[in-house]
C-alpha cells in the first residue's frame, strides 16, 4: 500500500502553489537588474539541499541562512510530511517572505505539504524548477529544505534530468543531525543488539525505518552539521560525532552548531556538484524509482483545541508523546489575550515555545498541532487531548 494512504485525505491531494523568490535586495528598484551578462543567464544556479530527520532544526537553519543573506536573491522551496506547512508558516513568521509594513509579497518561497519530495519528484518538484527556470536572471541561489522523512538520494538524481540538468546544480547535500536524539540512540531501536545481530549475519537487515532514513540521510550528505551542541556535554558530542563518522565518506565535514548558527561560507559555494556523484553513495532505496520508501510506517495527524496557556498546551503534549508513538510535534497556539502566535516544536519529550508574530486581521486565531509517528489515530488522540487540557486546567 502507498504511504500517501496513511495521509489524512486532504494531504493526498496535490496542488500547485505560487512561486515566491525571497530577495535580501528587495529595497533595490527593479532596472537594478537589467544588466545581468549573458554569461550570468546561462551559469547553473547552485542547489543546497538541507536534510534531516523530524526536529533536527532544518527550518532554524533556513531561517539563519536567510537572515544573513548578504545580498543573495534566494528561492525558497520547503517540503512537508503532512497537511499543515508548518514550516513555510514559521519562515514567513519571522519576516520572510513580508515587505516593511509586513504585507506577504511574491516571489520567495514555494511550500509543498503533500508528502515526501522523494516520492513526489516528478509530479511536485519538477513543475517547480521549470518555473524557476523562467525566473533564473533573478535568482542567485535556491535552498531546499525537504521532510524529515524524506530520502535525498532521489531528489538529488532528479538534477540529471535534462530539462534541468543544464539549468542546476547541487551546490551540496547538507544533513542536519539532532545531536541528543542521536545520543539518545533514537535511530536504532537497540544499537547494541542490532549491530550485533549485523556482525552475525551481514544478509539480515535488523535495521529500524528510523536508522535506515538515518544512513539514508548521512550517506547522501557533502557536509553533516552536529546541532544542537548546547544540549549534549563534549564526551557525547563526540560518540555522536563517531557514530556520523561510520555512515559518511572520509572527505565530508561534520561541524558543530547550535540552532543552525553557522557562517554562510560553511553551508554554501561547496561547489560539490553531488548530481554527478549521488550514484557512488549506498543507500538502503535504490534509486529514485525505488519506492518502498518506508514512509508507510509512519502516520501525520492533526490535533486542535482551546489553549488555556502556555503550560497547560505543552504538559498535554507531552502526554500524549509518553502514550504514543510520536516523534514530532509541530503548531502554533493562540493564547487567551495574547496578541502574538505561539509556534511549539517538540522532539521526542523535549518541547520549546516561542512567539513569532502577531495574528493578522481576520486571522482566524487557533491552536492546531501536527504529530507525527507511528500507528497513530485521530480520533483517539483528540479525545486524549482534550481529555489531557481539562486535567490541566482542573489543576491549575
């Protein structure tokens, strides 16, 4: 059976959005660039393509990497596993995407919240690069930020195709690891006793979906970034750092960071050109015509209610991550009086809130949470959520 079929209905069906292109020269009048050389309209427009697993602080790293831009007319493209854009939600939050009187404007970012770039390459990611074809005077660099679920592998053989293959290139496969998931041992569901059982019978696969999209994702990676380091003391950084070190070639960096604070020279103008390569690099999938993905081991619902406060919305969370199989929590909460949007993020049990922005006028002000795991049921889950914020109002 398809993965999408563990969708809810409404994430099954694909659309095509606007095309926004984000531009840090967007004070410059728009004649500023009509003297762009014939040798700038043919060059390839380099590529990066930031991975890695839910929560790992993918989004966080767009958002720094747009912040310092410098002048860089960049074109956004976020891919989500679910129903909700979340992510491109959070990116126009922090002003991008908005003009100085904080009004959306055109041309910055390209959201697709219909599933995993990898199953969907042809169908979602190439009508994107066509039009980013047409617009290529007017963009300097393009950043993808797939799903946490996704497999970079497929994505990065699409830049062969020849529509595009003249147009792009992989300028580097970034791969973001969650430093204290990796230390937990979230990836594998025993690292001891599966590594065992591999020395035993090298032909067996004992492997987890979770430790597969783990390799899956480090073994496509040009450079792998260790986040959040403020979490994990120096002997941890560096058994995580090991572990990394077993997945990736001998050539590609792992640097360390916290909350995606890194130099722009870091995460771009790699020049890896990785579309040439990606065929060297073993994967559990194949290809790109591979599609036993796994992703129909895991399930993408929504939760909504009344938020009493801050508190109260994270303790019923929190419960339901302890009752279920849920590896990400990702919403926005409207708090009683309060005139900003509350955006909560959730990695396993840990939790971080913060607000980002106003409500609009005629915003409809609402409390929705995206989960994200395994045999997940609406429907059960609501009633524990709304069952969980009524015990925690009684005790407030």
């Amino acid at each position: 059976m398809s993965w999408l079929h563990a969708l809810p209905v409404a994430a099954t069906s694909f659309s095509v959005p606007v095309f926004r292109l984000f531009n840090s020269r967007a004070h410059e009048s728009a004649h500023s660039f009509d003297g762009i050389t014939m040798q700038n309209s043919m060059r390839k427009i380099p590529v990066t393509v930031v991975t890695g697993f839910l929560g790992s602080g993918k989004t966080t790293l767009l958002r720094h990497i747009l912040q310092h831009a410098g002048g860089k007319r960049i074109a956004v493209i976020v891919n989500e596993f679910g129903e909700l854009g979340i992510d491109g939600e959070i990116l126009k939050g922090c002003g991008i995407g908005c003009d100085e009187e904080g009004n959306e404007t055109e041309g910055q970012l390209y959201e697709l919240a219909n599933g995993c770039l990898c199953c969907t390459v042809q169908e979602e990611f190439f009508p994107v690069m066509e039009k980013l074809v047409e617009r290529r005077d007017q963009i300097d660099h393009v950043l993808i930020e797939t799903s946490g679920l996704a497999l970079p592998k497929p994505l990065v053989q699409a830049f062969n195709w020849p529509a595009i293959k003249n147009s792009f290139t992989v300028d580097a496969v970034v791969t973001v690891v969650d430093g204290p998931a990796a230390a937990s041992g979230q990836f594998a569901d025993n690292p001891v006793a599966v590594d065992a059982q591999r020395k035993a019978d090298p032909n067996l696969d004992h492997e987890s979906p979770l430790h597969e999209l783990f390799e899956d994702q480090l073994s496509a990676a040009d450079l792998v970034i260790l986040n959040k380091t403020d979490l994990l003391d120096d002997a941890q950084q560096g058994a995580v750092e090991a572990l990394i070190r077993e997945e990736i070639p001998s050539q590609v960096k792992v640097v360390r960071a916290h909350k995606g604070q890194l130099d722009l020279h870091t995460l771009l103008g790699l020049e890896a050109a990785s579309e040439a390569t990606i065929h060297l690099r073993h994967d559990h999938h194949g290809s790109a015509e591979d599609a036993d993905h796994h992703h129909d081991e895991f399930d993408s619902v929504v939760v909504e209610a009344q938020a009493p406060s801050r508190e109260a919305v994270i303790a019923a969370l929190q419960s339901l991550v302890e009752s279920n199989t849920i590896y990400r929590v990702k919403g926005f909460a409207a708090l009683p009086g309060a005139p900003m949007r509350l955006v909560i993020q959730g990695v396993g049990r840990r939790f971080d809130s913060y607000f980002d922005r106003r409500w609009q006028a005629g915003e409809t002000q609402r409390s929705r949470f995206v989960l994200i795991g395994e045999d997940l049921d609406q429907a059960a889950l609501q009633r524990a959520f709304d069952s969980a914020l009524k015990t925690e109002a009684q005790q407030a």
